[in-house]
C-alpha cells in the first residue's frame, strides 16, 4: 500500500485528531482557567464580562457560575486573555454583602493573576452599585446598593512559564487514542454500527453521573425522589391532601404525585427491587432511568434499523444527563423513542401486525401495543406535541407507505389499538378519582394554596410574587421576554449543556461550537428534504417543523404568561420527532459531512458532560 492509499483509509481519523486538537487548544489552553473563593448569603450567580479596550461590556461575552452559600470554592474555564483588555466582575445579583476571599486566572504561559491580598484586590476597581467595598483578614468585603454591583480589571499580562512541551504531549495523545480507537473498531464503521459504540459510551457517562453525584444537586431532584419513593411500597396514587405526603410538594404547591404519569410507579418498584442488592437509597430511585437508557442500548444491538433513527440522541449531552437522576422526563423520552421506533421500521411489532394477513394477527402482540400506547398517554404533558405529531405521521404513512388495499385494515387496526390504550388510560385516572372523590380539582387547589410559599401563593399580591411569575399580567411585553431576557438563548444553552439548578454552565465557545454544528446539520437535512425529499418528504418535514414551532411557541407563552422558564427539557418532544424524519431520509443522508456533523456534536457533548457535569457538580464524598 503506498502513502496515498494509506491516506486516503487514515483521512477521517487523521481529520478527527486535528479537529480534536484544535478543540483542545481552544476549550482549554487557550483559555484562562478561573479559580473563585466567594462567600455569599443567599443563591446568586457570578458573572465575567470581557471586552476590549473601545468595546463596552455585553451579555454576548460573559461567562457565569451560580454561587450558593453552602459552596465558597468553584472552577471554571473563562476567556482567552490575550485577546481581551478588561474584564467585568459581577460578584452577586442581589442587594446584600458578598466576601471575595480568592480570585485568580490561570493562562498557559504567563504568570497567573492573583486576588487575595489587600494590594492585590486594590486592582478591582468599583464601577456601579457599590456602596461599601472594603478588604478584611476575611476577603474583600462588597456591599451592594443593586441588584447589579460591578468591579472592573485592566488586564496585565506577564510572561511566564510556557506549557509547550506537555501540550505536544497532549496533542500525541489525542491522536494516539484516535489511532487505536479505529484499530480496534474496524468492524464498526458504518453508521448503524458505529452509533452503538457511541451509545456504549454515553452509557457508561452516565452511570458514572448516577453513582457519585450528591443528592438534590439537578433540577427539582427532591420532589422526584419523593415520588419514587411513594410507590416503593404504595399501589394506588395518594389523598392529595394527606398529610403523610406534605413533603412531597414542591414551592408551588404542587406534587409529582398528583400528576397523570405512571414513571414514578416503575421508579418506586424498581427501586425497591435494587435495594435488595445492597445498593443505597440514592442510588436505587435513580436506577430506572439508568436501566432505560441501557434498554435503548441493548435495542439498538439487537435492531441495526433503528440505530440510524437513535443519531438525535447524540447530540446534546443534556438528553444523557436526564438519564442519570431521578426524573420523569427520561422515562417520556425512551418511550417515544420506542413507539417512534414502531411506527416506522417496517418489521416491528406494529407494522407487522398492522399490515399482517386476519389469520397471521397475533393476540398478544395486541395487548403489548395496547400497553405501550397507554404508557404514551401517561408522559408528561409537553408530548402530547409529540402525540398530534404521531397521529398526522399515520395518515401521512398510510397515504404514502401503505397499498390502497391495505389501508382500511391498517386504520381499523391502529383504530382499535388507540381506542384499548385510551380506555386502559381511563383506568389510571379512575384510580385517582376513586381515592380522591370527584372533588379532586378543588381539593388540588386549596392544598396547593396551603403549602404553597408565598412567592408562589396564588393568593399573594401580583407585586409580591416571584418576579418569574405572570410577566405579562406585570407589563412585560413579548419582545422584552425575548430580546432582553433572551429566552430562546436560554432555552437553546439549556437544551445542549446546562447542569445542576443552572449551576454548571460552559463557556460562550462551547455553544457557539454546538450551535455551528446544530445550524449546519440542520441546513444539511433541510437541503436534502427540499431537493431529495419529494412531495412525501417535504409534507413530512412540514409536519415535523410544524409541530416543533408550535411546542416551542407554546413553551415561550407559557414563560411569558404564567412562569418564565428556559428549560431546555420542555423542548425535547422534538427529538423523537427528529428520529422519524431521520428515519426517512437515512439513504440520502450517510455522506462523510453528516458523520462528521454528528461526530462532532457528540464529541462536544462528551466534553461538556466530563468537563462540565461530572466536574462542577457537587459529587458524594
């Protein structure tokens, strides 16, 4: 084999060890690593702003960390300071005292800027809403007047020690790696193959996340696990009203054990099997989230047509992170992958039976479909975008994908399956309502009234309400929701890389990288509906754009009307959907730029997830 050949079956690792390199260089070295020691009295969030020297500050170059009071030290990468002169630090976002004890940056090849001494924190200089800034044996002492104190830092940069020789040493690692990795997976490049090694990993990631993360350190885990735990030893949904389960409900009033979906059932029972095993408390109730993820796994093994469809699933490391706590919205997720999964791979249980001849229908297949179209039914309330989705995709499919003569047996049949699961739904909601009586809804609000904070009373006075809620009812208009709270940058940062209680963020560079790659891969399918996709195609993607435009419409009124929220997470009914239409165009879309896109975006997930989940969340000691 001469050198040509050789390159041309090495290009895509070779291209992949320099495409790692250079992000390397750019997440870490060249990059300052910034050290933070802060004490505060109440949840805040610390914020640097960077600019050069005739730039003003701007929200669109910042980097923030929260900051709680039972946590003083934190570490986090910041901005290349060769190419900034000033830096803006915002020590809280509250009236209040907050003590800076230690501040230091951290640059490969100078010396690092440290903050700690009196003469050094003199080089902070106060700019707005400080009325008292004084350094003490405790730190610097800063008492602010606003919700917005700032400090400003002119950037002086000395010459120090170069890292050069262990950054080459890095850079050969990575390529090393590379090197093996494709060794050793010879087997595994095609698309369906390869995606299972990356799901393997993700797995692993996963499980890491689960068995060494604190309790209550992600998103609303406390009520979650409450839930769970209800059902280790429980049947049938609670009183609303009972006292023994109080602590189940949240600030607002409200309880996961009140809602209609059934994945806190599986979370108790599973748990309680776990336990059994030795394995702790913590770690039980998480388990089933941790099991579905590796049912997906093992499904994909064992399917090689729906491993292309599962390609979604790798490109933001926050549809992993649900995995890996105690949650609801991982059980909503796996389920309509699933059910995705049966509505268009020709062979599953679905399609065979629907399109099977009368003496080949099989009854049990039956009863399996009519249960997982009830588990459908009982998600969380943001799929029902997915449900409407699912629902025009079987017109559509039967218009386009099944024989004229065949239709009417295929609607009858997926008829009869829809009106089975919607009666066995009936069951779980007259359970409810055989616990609680008809006067379930009234009850649900005067409990709610009761155990409700008063940020969050109903009965509170507008002006002393949260200032999240009921925005418009405030003044609010929508543009201010959107241009100056830039909701739907938030929402997009929340959906590919926001962990904790949004206490472990990236840098700008990272979602900026994501979004190139996510805008690019997005154009790249569209190019292909519009131009390969045909009349059925393009109404497929209609539908898919559609019904994703009106999720999020939906998700940005509620935050403007009722609860200003940017979570990624109400969001993610659009990926199952993604699945389907990935489905269809899977012969028109295995070119080297999708493999590299998808590649990419799964690389930059991994690191955020290592870098960033598994290294700023508070973990078990």
């Amino acid at each position: 084999m001469n050198f040509i050949d050789l390159f041309i079956k090495w290009k895509f690792p070779l291209f992949l060890g320099v495409l790692l390199s250079v992000l390397y260089l750019h997440f870490f070295e060249n990059r300052a690593v910034v050290e933070l020691d802060i004490t505060v009295s109440q949840k805040t969030w610390f914020t640097l702003y960077w600019a050069e020297s005739d730039q003003s500050y701007s929200k669109w170059r910042e980097v923030k960390v929260r900051v709680t009071p039972g946590q003083q030290q934190y570490r986090f990468y910041g901005v290349d300071l060769r190419k900034v002169d000033k830096l803006r630090v915002d020590t809280h976002d509250f009236i209040g005292e907050a003590v800076l004890k230690k501040l230091v940056f951290s640059q490969n090849g100078f010396q690092p800027l440290v903050f700690q001494t009196e003469h050094e924190f003199a080089s902070l200089v106060p700019m707005e809403q400080i009325e008292l800034i004084k350094s003490t044996d405790n730190g610097l002492q800063i008492q602010s007047t606003g919700s917005d104190p700032q400090l400003e830092l002119l950037i002086q940069l000395t010459k120090g020690e170069s890292g050069s020789f262990v950054v080459f040493l890095y850079l050969i690692t990575i390529f090393s790696l590379i090197i093996l990795f494709f060794l050793f997976t010879e087997n595994f490049r095609e698309e369906r193959d390869f995606i299972p090694i990356f799901f393997a990993g993700t797995f692993a990631l996963i499980i890491v996340m689960a068995a060494i993360s604190k309790e209550n350190v992600h998103p609303d885990e406390y009520v979650h696990l409450f839930a769970g735990e209800y059902y280790r030893t429980n049947w049938l949904p609670p009183v609303v009203d009972a006292p023994e389960i109080h602590h189940t409900y949240s600030v607002y009033g409200v309880s996961r054990l009140n809602s209609r979906e059934i994945a806190y059932l599986f979370t108790g029972k599973l748990a309680n099997f776990v336990s059994s095993f030795k394995v702790s408390e913590l770690l039980s109730v998480r388990m089933f989230n941790v099991f579905l993820f590796g049912m997906i796994l093992l499904y994909l093994l064992k399917t090689p047509a729906a491993r292309f469809m599962a390609a979604p699933l790798l490109i933001s490391p926050q549809f992993w992170y649900i995995f890996s706590y105690c949650n609801s919205d991982a059980f909503a997720l796996a389920i309509t992958f699933l059910v995705s999964c049966q509505a268009v791979l020709p062979h599953s249980l679905l399609n065979s039976y629907l399109l099977a001849e009368q003496k080949k229908k099989n009854p049990a297949v039956f009863v399996l479909l009519c249960l997982l179209c009830t588990l459908l039914f009982l998600l969380k309330k943001n799929y029902l975008f997915f449900i409407v989705f699912l629902a025009v995709y079987q017109g559509w499919r039967a218009f386009f994908r099944v024989e004229e003569g065949k239709r009417k047996t295929y609607c009858k049949r997926l008829a009869a399956i829809v009106l089975v699961a919607m009666s066995l739904m009936g069951v779980r909601i007259g359970a409810d309502y055989y616990v609680n009586g008809m006067d379930r809804t009234e009850r649900l609000v005067q409990i709610r009234e009761k155990l409700s904070t008063p940020l969050y009373k109903a009965s509170t006075p507008l002006e002393q309400q949260h200032s999240f809620l009921n925005r418009k009812a405030r003044g609010d208009s929508l543009e201010t929701i959107v241009v100056v709270d830039r909701w739907f940058e938030k929402t997009y940062r929340s959906a590919f890389g926001m962990f904790g209680y949004f206490t472990a963020v990236s840098t700008d560079a990272y979602y900026n990288a994501v979004r190139s790659a996510g805008v690019a891969l997005f154009v790249l399918l569209s190019l292909v509906v519009v131009f390969r996709g045909g009349i059925a195609g393009n109404l497929l993607y209609v539908l898919f754009l559609g019904c994703s435009g009106v999720l999020i419409g939906v998700s940005l009124y509620h935050s403007w009307t009722a609860d200003y929220q940017t979570q990624g997470r109400y969001v993610f009914p659009i990926i199952p959907m993604a699945c389907v239409v990935l489905y269809h165009l899977r012969h028109r879309l295995r070119g080297a730029v999708f493999k590299l896109l998808l590649t990419a975006m799964f690389l930059l997930s991994v690191y955020s997830f290592v870098f960033v989940a598994l290294s700023q969340l508070p973990m078990i000691s």
